[in-house]
C-alpha cells in the first residue's frame, strides 16, 4: 500500500529506527568477532540511509540508544556523524536514550561541536519543526531510568493544524518489560490521547507494533539469540493530519543471530549401537543449519535435545566440531541431550575391568530414580566422558 497525497501537501515518509548501540564493547566474544559486531552496527546507519533515498524518505528518526555509552570513545561519534553527513539528502534526528540520556553531556557536546547540518539532536521536551506541515514531539531521557511518563506534555502540546509525531524511549505499561530491567512507564494509549499521527518508541531491541500507529522499531542489528523476527527499520508514511499512518517494516542486519534446535531421538530399536541415529544425528543438524554460504556473517546457538546412543553423541559432536567455522560464532549445547545406551554400548567402553566397573557403575546411577536429577545427570556426563575416551583410544 502507498499513502496517497492530500490536497494540502505531500505525503510525509520518513524511517524509524532506534537502539544502534554503536560501540557497544560486546565483551563475551573473540576479538575478531566484537570487531565484526561493532563494524555491522556502524554500518546500520548507511543501510538506514540507503533504505531512506530508496523509499524517497526525508528524515531519519532514531528513537534513543544510538550510542551504547554516555562516553563513546571520539572515532565513534565522529565516524557516526560522518556517516550521517554523507547521507546529505536526509535529515536525522537524534533522540536521547538511557544509555545516552540527554545529561551525557560531554557526548552531547562532541555531537553539537562535530555535526553536519543535516544531524538534529531531539535534547528538550519542546515541539519541533520537521517541515511546514510536521511537528515532531521528543520526549528525551534526562537520565537512565527517569521513572515517569515523559510522553505527558505530549497531550497538550500546541502544534497548530500540523501533523504531530511523537518520539519517545522506554517501555509501555501492559506490553514490554523494559529492555534494561527498569520499569514500565509510557501509556499505551499515548499516540490516541495526544492526537499523534504516529508514535515512535525505542528500548524495546526486537520490533513490536503497539497500535497501528505506536511501534517500537527494534534495532537494525540485533545484539543477542532474544528477539525471534529478523530485525528491521520501519517505513512511515502520513498523508495529513487525520490520514491514518502507512507503517512497513524493511529488513535491516548484515549479521544474523540464530538459534537452532535439534532434537534427536535415540530409539534403541533402530539399531544396534546406535547404528543408525549416528547418521541421522549428523544428517539432521545438516538440515536445520543455514546454507553454508550464509553461515560466516551468522552467530549460531545450537541447542540439541533429545537421547542418543553415546556413539551417535560422540559423531554429532564432531559434527558441530567440524561444521562450527564456517560461521561466524558458534556455540552449541548438548546439556538437554540425554543417554540411551545398552550392553552393547558398554561394551564399547570395556569388556571388563575397572572401567567397565565404574561404567556398570554410573549406567546404574544415571537411570537410578531414587536419585535426585542432578546425580543423575552427572554420571550421565561422567558416562558420556568415558564413552569418549573410549572412542579415542
Ligand atoms: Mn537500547
């Protein structure tokens, strides 16, 4: 669907986008790969402007967030501002978040010394022109959890005949807990009762729709395995004060985080030792992993469940072993995975002695009900460790 322009102007588009979190340290990963999440972030706001010229938008709004600190280190804001520059055809309007409240000053003054004039920074509660007929309504966080509602001014604000978007970050009583743990403030009904074409939230990082016409645009690069839709920016388009607000969300990340699960089943009857789940396990984790030429710009998280024969765990393990560098992060969990395993399997542990003892030992004790489930599933695990050394000898 396109909006239709009205006698009095031309339609209005411009993309909502919140919560880049550029420069975000992601310190729980290699090096290599903080670099390529850091750089994909970075380069969310040319793919925010390409999507711009593309769908003829003339404003870029970024509801809060856009930095990860109050103090980013100067080749972020710099390069982020030069980013913006490049894109002279757009306007951008920054708003302030809670990691980049609107009392981090010594960013905010970075920002105001270095910005090109098409950058905008949303820093006071105060109507604000977007064109002739657009007033745009911020309403920045002054500090990381200000615990009200700072959207209230919003209702009686005096725009004139002009159309009213209102910008806003934190989360929605009823809908969202906040995405930092604080507490849920904004009403859901602030969009109608402010008489606002459209609401643009940010916070929330995966995309949300409230009402038809309050959104949380989630953010263009997601930053863990949380959120299930692919993320993306949202196309607005107004046609007058009264029309209602055309929204359509564009896909955004270079990088995908990905959660796979796998369930194997480790029906005895199938085979003998584990015969035949060894080729279903690793033929199924073939199937449920992306195409190989997908998986460099994909974290994976791989979760297995199910039981399986200690060989067909021992084959699907060097599986995921063999198939985790091809992407760009992998990491797989095998604790949901249970054991099923027969004399046959312990015997491929030993026909007798002291290892076959403590195997008979711990068969014994891991399907033992009298024991609480987590002795059980330790000497599963010390079960499962004996069936690998056993393999590797
Ligand atoms: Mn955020």
């Amino acid at each position: 669907m396109v909006a239709q322009p009205t006698s009095r102007g031309a339609v209005f588009r411009f993309i909502h986008s919140s919560d880049l979190h550029l420069g975000k340290p992601f310190g729980r990963f290699p090096e290599d790969v903080r670099v390529r999440l850091r750089q994909a972030r970075a380069e969310a706001l040319r793919t925010l402007a390409d999507l711009a010229r593309l769908h003829n938008a003339s404003h870029i709004l970024l509801a809060g967030d856009t930095f990860d600190q109050m103090t980013p280190a100067p080749t972020v804001i710099r390069q982020a501002l030069n980013a913006m520059a490049a894109a002279d055809t757009v306007t951008w309007v920054i708003l302030p978040g809670n990691h980049d409240h609107a009392n981090a000053t010594e960013l905010w003054r970075q920002v105001a010394r270095d910005a090109p004039e098409n950058v905008t920074v949303a820093s006071r509660p105060d109507p604000m022109a977007l064109n002739s007929e657009v007033m745009l309504l911020p309403a920045p966080p002054t500090e990381r959890h200000p615990g009200r509602d700072l959207t209230d001014w919003f209702d009686t604000a005096d725009t004139g005949d002009r159309v009213r978007i209102g910008l806003a970050h934190g989360s929605i009583r009823g809908f969202s807990t906040s995405e930092e743990g604080g507490s849920s403030i904004l009403s859901p009904d602030r969009a109608r009762d402010a008489g606002l074409a459209y609401l643009g939230l940010g916070d929330w990082h995966g995309q949300l729709k409230i009402t038809d016409t309050t959104w949380y645009s989630g953010a263009p690069e997601a930053d863990g395995f949380k959120h299930d839709h692919a993320p993306a920016a949202l196309l607005v388009e107004i046609a007058g004060p009264t029309a209602p607000a055309i929204v359509t969300p564009l896909p955004t990340a270079r990088l995908e985080w990905r959660t796979v699960r796998l369930e194997v089943t480790g029906d005895p009857a199938e085979g003998v030792g584990g015969a035949v789940d060894v080729a279903a396990g690793v033929d199924a984790l073939d199937r449920v992993l992306p195409p190989v030429v997908d998986r460099e710009n994909t974290l994976l998280s791989l979760r297995v469940t199910g039981r399986a024969h200690p060989a067909a765990r021992i084959a699907l393990e060097q599986g995921i072993m063999r198939t985790a560098p091809d992407f760009l992060w992998a990491d797989a969990d095998l604790s949901g995975l249970g054991m099923v395993h027969e004399v046959s399997d312990l015997d491929e542990i030993d026909r007798q002695g002291a290892l076959r003892a403590a195997a008979d030992a711990l068969a014994r004790d891991a399907t033992d009900e009298a024991r609480t489930p987590e002795d059980r599933a330790t000497a599963e695990a010390a079960l499962s460790y004996l069936f690998s050394y056993a393999a590797e000898q």
